[in-house]
C-alpha cells in the first residue's frame, strides 16, 4: 500500500470517529428535511439539505428542493447514487447522462429519485454537479480488505436491493429492481459474476434463515442489513457488520470530498437523504472549522 493510500486511510479513519454512530442515530429524532449551513474556512457557504427520500412532484419537498437552487444558484449540487457524476467517470458517461436528464421537466426527472431532481435543476441554472461518494469498486475493495469475504459482500448489497424494491414500486417490479441493480454492479465488479445473482443470494441467505429473497417482506429484508443489531428475534448477522463497516467508510469519504471542494467553489448545495446529513454534521462542522447551525425549523430535536 502507497503512502498516499495509508494517509487517505488515516483521514478516513479520523473522519469515522467524529461521525455519528448508527447506534446514537436510532436514539435520536429530527425533523425532515434536516437542513444547516457551513461557512467554510475558506470563506464559501455549504448548504445541506437531508431529505426524506421521494419519487413525487406534489411531495412538500419538491418546491423546496426547486426554491433553493433557482433561486441559490448554487456553483456545484452534490448529490448521492448517481455514479455517472463520480469525478473518475469518463467525461462520455457523465456528459451523456446529463444530456439525458437535462432534457427532462422537473416533475419528471423526481419520478425516479429528488437527486435525479437535483441534477435536472442543477443543468437548468448552469450549476456543477457531483456524486462525492465513493464508487462501488472503492466500496468492495474497502470491505475486502477489512477481512468480508467476496460472498458476503456480494449478498449485503444485493438484499440492500430487494428491502428498497418498495421505493421504486409503479416503476419497477422487485424482480427489476434486483436486476437494475446487478446490472449497475456487475459493470465493475472485480471478482466472479456468479455472486451477482438472485440465485446467489437466495442460497446465501438459506443458510441463515429459512426464505429466499422475493418472499421475504422488504421490512425482514431491511432488518438484515441495518449497521446495527435489529431490535427484533432476528440474530445479529455478517450482513449488519457489512452495513455498519461500509456506511462508516461512505460517509467518511463524502465528508472528505466536501472538505476539498469546499476550497474550490464558494456557494456548494449538498442534496442527501436525511440520515447522511445527521450523521456527517459534526464531523464536518469539524473539518471545515465552523459552526454549523440548524435552520430553526428543522435539526434534531430529542432523543
């Protein structure tokens, strides 16, 4: 391993101790959508909006969501699950796929996610765009190196699949849910394709627990793979450790990219499902070496 490499993980692994634990997370409420501001030390200003998660135009989110970046104008819109807009992708992947979404009106383009909203609105106002997580293939090799064997990683992600298949119900069935997504990894996965496959799982997750994974409830499957042990008769399994160990490491490397690019771009709007919001303020609050405060109507509120 480079020395580069250590240093990045030395970061990572800083960055993890000042993240909210899954555990602390459950014991705490907010409000949605969970939103504050960070003046940078560079002197640029970050906005974070968690949102719930959304498919809807009449969502109460969706003008909101349209208000602040029409009328922010923000220079750059980070925004979760669109590896087309990694900074390593080919300038053809990224290019194409904004194209295709600048193309859309708004109330379509939240018919598949509020960041596939996001980037419509981020085209429209001339705005950068960015997913700062890390990809799939740096997700694998972190958890292959933390010792998860090449099945269990391959049967954390794919039951991930499944437990969202309700998000995407009247746009996808569970069975196309689960193939979209083997579709997405299977482009760079580095290991046997075998593992990425219905059959797979179902075989995997047999040795646990007695039902395969299209008759299982998303809300059994969910269980499976929180980053915490299920408060239910379900055994704590490898697949929580595997959710625990790679939440920690995509949230240290988001945290870790804001941080460079907020010396690059002084009005940053970043678009995340609630729970990254929550977990990631302090330890951004403490790298970028300012105070963040909560907007007055939202932030959490008790534990």
């Amino acid at each position: 391993m480079s020395a580069d490499d250590n240093h990045i993980l030395e970061q990572i692994q800083l960055i993890s101790d000042q993240l909210m634990s899954a555990y602390e997370y459950q014991s705490v409420s907010f409000y949605y959508p969970y939103c504050y501001e960070i003046q940078s030390g560079s002197g640029g200003l970050i906005r974070f909006y968690g949102a719930e998660h959304f498919r809807d135009p009449e969502n109460y989110q969706f003008e909101a969501i349209c208000s602040m970046i029409r009328l922010g104008r923000p220079e750059l819109v980070l925004v979760e699950h669109h590896q087309e807009l990694h900074r390593s992708a080919s300038e053809a992947t990224s290019s194409n796929f904004l194209s295709e979404v600048a193309l859309l009106q708004p109330a379509e383009a939240v018919s598949h996610s509020e960041s596939r909203l996001a980037v419509c609105l981020a085209a429209e106002v001339g705005a950068q765009v960015e997913c700062p997580e890390p990809t799939y293939e740096e997700q694998w090799r972190f958890l292959y190196a933390r010792g998860y064997s090449i099945q269990q990683i391959a049967a954390y992600y794919l039951t991930r699949a499944a437990a969202m298949a309700p998000f995407w119900a009247g746009l996808m069935t569970p069975p196309q849910v689960m193939e979209y997504r083997i579709g997405q990894l299977r482009a760079t996965w580095p290991w046997e394709k075998e593992f990425l496959s219905p059959a797979f799982v179902n075989s995997f997750l047999s040795e646990h627990y007695e039902f395969d994974i299209f008759s299982a409830s998303p809300e059994l499957l969910s269980r499976l793979v929180l980053p915490v042990k299920p408060e239910t008769d379900i055994d704590f399994c490898v697949l929580n450790a595997v959710g625990a160990s790679v939440m920690n490491f995509i949230d240290s490397k988001i945290v870790l990219r804001i941080g460079e690019l907020s010396k690059q771009y002084a009005n940053i709007l970043v678009i995340f499902g609630a729970t990254h919001m929550v977990r990631q303020e302090k330890a951004l609050r403490s790298l970028l070496r300012a105070n963040a405060t909560a907007l007055p109507e939202h932030g959490i509120v008790g534990s």
